[in-house]
C-alpha cells in the first residue's frame, strides 16, 4: 500500500479541503512554459551555434536549466522559491547574450512571471476573505436553510 502523506493522516470526515494557493499554482504554470522554452532555446542554439560553444555544453546547460525550472516548481511555494524564480526569469532574460532572441521572450517570460504572481496573490487575497465571509455564513445559519428557499409547500 502507498505510503499516506502527513495531510492524508490528518483528515478526519468532515474536515474542509484547505484551499491551494493561486499564486503557487500560477507559478508552477509559468515555470513549466519556461521549462519548454528554454528546450526550444537550447535547440535553437544548438542548431545556430552549436560549433562555436561546443554541441555538449550546449546541450548540458540547456537541459540542466530545463531541469531547474521543472524542480523550481516544487519549492515554490517556500519563502525563497519565489526568490529562485525571479532568478531564472534573470537566467533566461541573460541567455539573450548567447542568442539574442533570447532577449524579447526573458523579457515576455518574466512578465508572464510577474502576472502570474501579482494576479494569483491577489486571487488568494479575495479567497481568504470569501472563506471568512463563507464560515460567519455557515456559523450564522448553522441548519444550512436561507429563511424562505429551504421550505416547501
């Protein structure tokens, strides 16, 4: 059998779900697409200028920056994941020095990033306060009915 994780052993019936983040989510979506991005980059490189920089450096730091990104997703949500993905939006706005192309979608990609960011704090934001509104509802009427609408004739 699976090993349960610590919020599977904690649930008890009748528990709410906790609400994942948005920004995280959002997040994750954004690195992922950078993760595609720098695969296409690395192609593009590796196509245009791959003699002079060498097929396996190319290829190495290519797919290792593929793979930052993809694992960046997993620790976003800490403190200092947020921090690690600013950073690669510098990483591939930087890789405009090797394919200048590179310059216009760092720049795309890391406004993508702060969209995402802003936007799914701000979503967050308005969860919270329609949780709270949602419990001083239920803890209001705790039979569930709204006055009229839960009677029948």
């Amino acid at each position: 059998m699976a090993k349960l994780t610590k919020a599977q052993r904690e649930w008890r019936p009748g528990m709410p779900k906790k609400r994942r983040s948005i920004r995280v989510q959002f997040a994750s979506v954004v690195l992922l697409t950078e993760a595609f991005v720098a695969l296409f980059a690395t192609l593009a490189v590796f196509g245009l200028r791959g003699h002079e920089y060498g097929p396996g450096l190319v290829l190495g730091v290519g797919f290792g920056l593929m793979a930052v990104l993809v694992l960046a997703c997993a620790v976003v949500k800490r403190p200092w994941g947020m921090a690690l993905g600013w950073l690669l939006q510098l990483v591939l706005i930087a890789l405009g020095f090797v394919e200048p192309m590179m310059f216009v979608v760092g720049v795309l990609m890391a406004l993508a990033w702060w969209f995402a960011i802003r936007t799914g704090a701000r979503l967050d934001r308005e969860n919270v306060v329609r949780d709270r509104e949602q419990a001083e509802w239920e803890r209001l009427h705790p039979d569930g009915a709204d006055g009229e609408a839960g009677q029948t004739q």
